[in-house]
C-alpha cells in the first residue's frame, strides 16, 4: 500500500493511503479532540460518522472545517489543528450540544466518567451560551438491566454501532429528525420489549449518561443495615483482575483477598465466592455432556453460563434450543444452592436471606429478574452489583483495596478451584469443562501441562479445535466470544449439528474480563490482554485446578444433591429456554 505525505501544524508525515486526518495526528501525538468517534468497539468495528463535528480542522484550500476523523488525508495537504477558526469552530459545538443537554452532571451515573463533561472542562466552558426549547424524554427502566435517558443522547451512534455491528443485535437504531432526531428503539418501545439482550456493551461505549445500567446499590445498603435479614454476598470471577485498577493497582492483577477485605469492611455477614457456583456447574455441566457424547444426542452442547447469550438464541435461533446446556449459570446455582442448603444450615428463612452477586455485567440484572429464578415468590438472586458500582461503594464507605490486608472467603460456599478462575474469560468454561470430562471419562485426572488447554485460549473471536478426551475418542469444540461471532458460530450449527461436539458463547468480546460492568477500558486492548492473563494467573497458582476436585462440591453432593444429574440437582440447577 502506498504511502501519502502531508504536513500537520508544520510538521511532515507520511501514512498508508486511506487513513484520516486524525490517524496522521495520531502519528505525530497531535491531540484533535473527538466525542462521536471511537476506534476500538470490539471485533476491530470503529465509530466515525462525524456527527459531532469536535474533531473540526482547517485544511488549506478547501472552503470548509474538515472533521478529522472522516476526511481521508491527501498528497500535499496541509493541516491546521489548532488555527482559531477550528477552535472557534469546536467551541461552538460544543455549545450547541451543551444547550440540549441536561444540567445534572453531579447526579448523572457517568459523573467523572463522562466524555462530554472532560471536554467541557478542557474547553473552560463555564456558561450555557445556547438557550432555548431542549428535548424531554421518559427514562426507560422496563428492563430491570438497562436504564436509557435520550434526553441525555448526543447522537454519537456508538451504541447503535456496537450492537448492529459487533453484537449484531439490532435494538437500537437512529430516530426522529433534526432536533428530535437521538438514538433508540424502533418507534422508542421499552427496551424490554425489543431483542435487546442486555449485554452492556452499549453502556461502555456510551460518551454520556444516556444509557447506563440501572443500580441497585441504594436497597444493598438499605438491606446491610436492616438487622432482621442475613445479607451475603458472591463474587465473579472476571471482578477480582479487573477492580484493582481502580485503586491504583497495576491493571489485571489479582485483587482477590482485598477483594473479600473490601466486602467484609461493608458489613455484609458473609463474603462467598461464585467461583465455587462456577465449580458447581462444571459438575452439572460436565455431566450432561458426557451423557450426550455417550447417547449421540442433543448435539452440540452450547454453555450456558451467560445470559446474554442465551437471550440471543432465544430471541435468534428458536429452532437450536434443544442444545443449550439445562444449566443455570453459576450467579443463579449460587442463589439457588444459599437459597437451599446454606439457608438450612444457618436455620434462616429463604425470604430473610439477602443474596448480593457482584458481577462484571448488566445481563445478570436482567437474569436475576427472570420469574424462573423466584421460586414460590422468592428471588434466588436479590440483588446484582457491577464492578463499577462496587468501587462507587467502597468509594462511599471510605474503603480502599489499597490500605486492606488480604482476607479469605467464608465457608462453606466459598472454596474453588483453578479452573473457575478461567471462567471470566473467552475459552475458560469449555476449558474447564473438559479437565473434568476428561475425569469423567477416563476415571483418572489429566495430569502436568496436558491440563492446560491451549488450543481454546486467547482473546480471537472465533476458535476451533479438536481436542482427545479418551484414547479413542476426540471432540470438535468451537468458542466464540460477541454476539456477531455466536452468531457466525451458530449458523455453522444449522447447517451441520455434527461438525462440533461443544461450544462455548460469551455475549461480550473477550469474555467476562469485557463485560457491561466492568471498569472502563476506554479502547485500550492491552489492559483487556493484562485481565485475562490475571485469571491465568489465580488458576496456575491454585493447589487444586479441577472443579471435581473441590472439597466443598463433593461435600455438598454428599450431604445435599446426592450425585450430578440427580432429581435434586435438576430440580435446583437446571433449567429451560423459551423463544422470545
């Protein structure tokens, strides 16, 4: 590919043919503001449509402000970023935008994480110069997930890029015209009654606050502190790699002891683990496979561990519902198995245990919502917090994972092993599917190096193997990590059930470590290679790597389910999809 040469505020660069105004700035580390465009949405999909216009520049020659992001450079052109047209230019802009835009920065969700709100602070924009009529929309909190506030739109279309384009989901859309015209659903219907699948992915892309996740954080502190009910609480696994960044730790580590330090300093009675769900669900999981491999029926076995991905088969593929796992997911095993057996065991009422999940996605809000998951009216999952809305608790109760001395998880159902670490990212729960089906299979444990199953690890979209499970017997696996690869994947399914013998999907690209809860990454791919090599990290360091080898698990069975697979455990763990 050919090169094209310019000149950006007096200095040559030379860039591929092809690239923008803004990718040669890049180059040269001139900064050009931006608001609707984002290079990193997932699956190498990118947001320019120019819509904002902050990224304006002066282009000699030509009559018009160029915006960056979208003018392909030229041979010879030459570039003013910073001229006081382009400043003028943006300033306005910005104004403009700011005039239709509500003045709650104190009380919106994206306080301090808000795109709109660093630039206005850049700009040294103190006063509204704009007056007039602004938009007023009803907030959409039918979801119990996801809460959107178009009256806090810019019309940027990330969302509506990332879930057309890499979740290929198709919610969201642009609507109206002119001074009406935001992004939302067909004809602005709740979410909830759209194929919206929950996955947040809109909710990290998003500059503002006009779609966020909707919180739960009031009625967790409400129910700490109401003395007539035992409140505990469960963590995921992709949470403990991700949180520390937010106080000061290098991106990716294992935070894990802090972690539980943090939960116990908010007054929760009890802090578990929904690792130890996780290990569960390999048992449940890893069982029905086995009895499918055997039978030659019902495959291939798709994970059911996300249920932003099980809102996708149900609402896309009625017709493969016969193939998910009956599985709950592990939030859900967990609920169930307090809800049950630690209830009994403490001697307190289902309705008076509080159960908090904290989870790395905006999905499990909806999940933990579903009337499947109340049995007799009870929630197994009362309450679900995201990471972000954690650190915004330790925050309010003056707790830094910095300052606090590693803790432990309580018992009984809080002990794991390695491979539920490897849940929380693409590849981890076929993973450790298959070192216990191995087991299951061949009546002894893979042993050294051969635990490790490279072959489904990595952050690749779509990756495929064949991997040998007895002497005799190999199986084709398939694990896809977005809705726009799942969606790939199971196409493949309709047309040949026999090319794969399981699958895992996860709704967000990368896993669980890139869910709609997490911290922000803000484009940086790196930081999501650091969090996955973190769960890496807390399996390898793992006296016990095998969930069958979970003390806890076996303890369970014994005093509670009986055997995986048996009427007990299908009453409590299992369950079953419908189309949507």
């Amino acid at each position: 590919m050919s090169n094209v040469n310019l000149t950006i505020n007096g200095k040559a660069v030379s860039v591929p043919a092809g690239s923008t105004i803004l990718d040669a700035a890049k180059k040269l580390n001139i900064n050009i503001p931006t608001l609707c465009y984002c290079d990193k949405l997932g699956c190498g999909v990118s947001n320019h449509p120019a819509s904002c216009r902050i990224c304006v520049v002066e282009v000699e020659k030509r009559r018009n402000l160029a915006p960056a992001c979208a003018t392909p450079v030229m041979e010879g052109m030459v570039v003013h970023t910073n001229s006081l047209r382009a400043l003028n230019a943006r300033r306005t802009v910005l104004e403009l935008i700011l005039s239709d835009h509500p003045q709650k920065c104190l009380t919106c969700a994206k306080n301090q994480d808000c795109e709109l709100q660093q630039l206005t602070a850049e700009f040294g924009i103190r006063d509204i110069q704009y007056e007039g009529a602004r938009n007023n929309f009803k907030v959409d909190t039918s979801s119990e997930a996801i809460m959107r506030d178009l009256s806090k739109c810019i019309m940027c279309r990330r969302c509506e890029t990332v879930c057309n384009k890499v979740q290929t989901v198709g919610a969201l859309t642009g609507y109206g015209r002119g001074f009406k015209a935001k992004v939302g659903t067909a004809s602005l219907i709740p979410l909830a009654d759209t194929n919206c699948t929950f996955c947040g992915q809109c909710v990290n892309v998003c500059p503002v606050g006009a779609i966020t996740g909707i919180s739960y954080v009031k009625k967790v502190w409400q129910a700490i502190n109401d003395p007539t009910k035992t409140v505990i609480v469960s963590t995921a696994p992709a949470v403990r790699v991700a949180i520390g960044q937010e106080f000061g730790f290098e991106p990716g580590t294992p935070v894990t002891g802090k972690l539980v330090a943090g939960l116990r300093a908010l007054g929760f009675d009890k802090v578990f683990d929904t690792n130890f769900a996780a290990d569960l669900t390999i048992m449940e999981e890893g069982n029905e496979l086995v009895g499918r491999i055997k039978n030659g029926k019902n495959l291939p076995i798709l994970t059911s561990c996300c249920p932003g991905w099980i809102n996708f088969i149900e609402h896309n593929f009625p017709d493969l519902l016969d193939i998910p796992s009956s599985c709950k997911s592990p939030q859900q095993m967990f609920g169930a198995i307090a809800k049950s057996y630690y209830a009994q065991k403490i001697g307190v009422k289902p309705e008076d245990l509080i159960v908090v999940s904290v989870m790395p996605c905006q999905a499990k809000k909806y999940e933990a919502a579903r009337p499947e998951f109340a049995p007799n009216g009870v929630r197994d999952i009362d309450y679900v917090v995201t990471t972000r809305e954690l650190c915004k608790m330790f925050r309010e109760a003056g707790v830094n994972l910095a300052n606090l001395e590693d803790d432990k998880y309580d018992s009984p159902l809080g002990e794991s092993t390695g491979a539920a670490d490897i849940f929380g990212v693409t590849g981890g729960v076929l993973e450790a599917a298959l070192r216990s089906v191995y087991f299951m299979l061949n009546g002894k444990n893979l042993e050294g190096d051969a635990i490790n199953f490279r072959a489904v690890r990595g952050l690749d979209g779509v990756k495929e193997a064949r991997v040998q499970v007895t002497p005799e017997l190999a199986v084709n696996v398939a694990v896809a990590s977005g809705l726009g690869n799942a969606r790939k994947v199971l196409e493949m399914v309709r047309k040949d059930r026999n090319r794969f013998q399981a699958i895992e999907i996860m709704a967000c690209p990368g896993g669980c470590i890139n869910g709609g809860g997490q911290p922000y990454l803000h484009g940086d791919a790196a930081l999501l290679e650091k969090r996955m090599k973190g769960l890496y990290t807390e399996d390898e360091r793992k006296t016990l790597r095998l969930s069958h080898e979970n003390p806890d698990i076996q303890t369970l069975y014994k005093e509670f389910l009986g055997e995986p697979g048996s009427e007990k455990a299908h009453h409590l763990l299992h369950t079953v999809y419908h189309e949507k």
